[in-house]
C-alpha cells in the first residue's frame, strides 16, 4: 500500500528540516508499505524551499509542488490530486507527531470505517504565557467542551485535528473549499457529517501543536477563526454545533448593554454582574488547570487567553456579519489581510 503525507507550507526555514526528518521516519502499518510526502510550498521567499528542493533531490520519496495563491486550502488540494497514495495522511509543520502516527491514522480508517480520522488537538506551550494559552485550548469553558480536545477520547466527533482519508473519498468530497483560508477542514468535516460519513477521533493518534505564544497572536487567530465561520454556515445554512454560536452572541450581548448604559441604570447592572460572572467563570477555569508553583500568575494567564480566544473569535464574527448582511459582500478581504 502507498501511503501520501500532505503538507502546506510557507516560510518555514528553521522548522522544515527537522519535520521532515520526523515525518520519513515515520512507522508504517506494514514492511512493505510505502510513503511519499507531498509538500505544497506557497511561494516561500526565506530559503525554504531550497531546503525542501534539496532533500527531494537526495530522498525519491519526497516531492514539492507551487501553491501560488498561498492559502492551506490550495495547498491541500494541490498536493492530494499530486498523491498517489491509496491512502492520503495531513501534517503540519509546527506539530510533533508520535513516531506511529501515520499508522495508527492508516488502522484506525481500517478498523472504523469512517470518512476521516485524527487525534485530539493537543497543544503544548513553552514558558510564559505559551504554557497557559495551550493550557487554555484544554479548557471546557474556553472551548466549549469540544471532543477534539479531550486526548482520551476515540469515537464519532465534529471534527479532528488534521485527518487522514482514503484518496478517492478526499476526491470524491470535493477536496477543501478554497474560497476558505480558514476552517476549510471543519467545513470540509461539516460536509462528511451531513453526507453519512463518519468523522473518527482515535487517543491512539497523537500529536502536540506548537501554540500561539502571545495574547495579541492568540486573538488574532481566534478572530479569523470566528470570521470564517460565517461563510461556512452560510454555505451549510446551520452550524456544525451551538457552541460556534455562543462568543458571538456573548460579545453582541456585551455591545447591547455597553450601548444603553447612558440611559439605563438596569444595563449598566447587568453589564458589571455578566462581566463578573464571566471573569470569576474564566479565573475559576484558569485556577483548575493551574499549575504550581506559580498558581496564581498561570491562573491570570488561562483566563486571559479564555478571554481572547472567545472575544476574537465573537467580533471576527460579527465582523463578517456586517460585511455579509449590511455591507453585501461576501467576508474576505480584512480576514485575509490578517492571516499570519
């Protein structure tokens, strides 16, 4: 069996070789299996893809293709119709795979049957405040309860970190949807869900996301997450789940009680008591998760990075509302502007 490892990637010279070092090493299910990487390269102008080009040159198991509009959708797409692998298998740069992760993808398609499968979305951070924003991803208040972030969890699910499919159901699907520079493969689990497929999440596949290692960094991801939302619900009609709903209506409840506080004694009482229930909530959440001896500092950090995670993600929705239903064009411009 073939097995393609799918890989977007730009400006990544100080990560690419030791990912790919990681990624051909990787175990496969059987000895006489084989595995390409298709590494799409959006147009990299750091050394990168001189990197890449040279270690494609010395090992036949590794290609590149362009990816000139430099979004993960097209890479994504680019480097699946250039596999020729029965089975085809995401990676990211800045994630750590364990050494049998492309196994344990290849078994768990095998034993379940599912559309897609992949692990938890598990991020690991290093020193202040990297630790408590990967701290934060883990989470129920600041997720949501999302099953893509509980590591011990195997079963049906919305969506997994990554994935892995069998090509010809890849293909059949559609591929990613490229007028998404992000969440193209939450919609992408959307329309597997809502065409009987299955969407697996396995424990036995593991992997550790580098996070975003700043506050200002962590908004901003947060809110092109929640911006790009609103054209994949309305291109379904209904979300994935209530959750993706609920930043958005906490920070327009927050801009209506802001609004009439100069006339109402009753929405400036409201706005202190939600403001206090919320920070208590996202401290009480951060303390849980704390870790000592810096309880007290990790605690303030968690509910911080709580707070910029629901916060981006509810104004870059109502951001893309505005633009959609006032100003009549579909969201992208601003968004796209801001993709780091």
């Amino acid at each position: 069996m073939r097995i393609s490892v799918i890989v977007p990637c730009r400006n990544e010279a100080s990560h690419i070789e030791a990912f790919l070092d990681s990624v051909l090493a990787q175990q496969l299910p059987a000895i006489h299996d084989v595995l390409e990487v298709v590494v799409a390269d959006g147009m990299s102008n750091d050394g990168t893809r001189a990197l890449i080009d040279k270690r494609a040159n010395a090992d036949g198991r590794l290609m590149v293709v362009d990816n000139p509009a430099s979004i993960t959708s097209t890479a994504l797409n680019l480097a699946a119709v250039r596999a020729s692998g029965e089975i085809v298998v995401r990676m990211d740069v800045h994630t750590v795979y364990s050494p049998d992760y492309v196994r344990e993808c290849v078994r768990a398609l095998a034993d379940t049957g599912a559309t897609c499968v992949g692990g938890a979305w598990l991020p690991v951070g290093q020193g202040w405040p990297q630790q408590a924003i990967a701290l934060a991803f883990s989470s129920r208040f600041g997720s949501g309860g999302a099953a893509s972030r509980r590591i011990d969890f195997s079963g049906p699910v919305d969506t997994v970190y990554l994935g892995a499919w069998r090509r010809e159901d890849l293909l059949r699907l559609g591929g990613f949807d490229e007028s998404l520079v992000r969440n193209q493969d939450d919609e992408l689990n959307l329309r597997i869900v809502r065409s009987g497929g299955v969407v697996w999440q396995s424990a036995s596949i593991r992997s550790t996301y580098t996070p975003r290692a700043s506050f200002v960094a962590l908004f901003r991801q947060f809110y092109q997450y929640g911006y790009w939302k609103v054209p994949v619900i309305r291109k379904h009609r209904l979300p994935a789940s209530p959750r993706h709903l609920a930043p958005f209506v906490f920070v327009a409840g927050l801009a209506g009680l802001t609004a009439l506080t100069p006339w109402s004694t009753l929405a400036r009482a409201a706005l202190a008591t939600v403001l206090g229930v919320y920070v208590l909530t996202a401290l009480f959440s951060g303390a849980a998760l704390a870790r000592s001896p810096h309880r007290l500092r990790d605690a303030a950090g968690i509910a911080a990075a709580i707070a910029c995670m629901h916060l981006g993600y509810g104004l870059g929705f109502g951001h893309a509302l505005v633009e959609l239903l006032l100003l009549r064009r579909m969201p992208g411009a601003v968004a796209t502007r801001l993709t780091r």
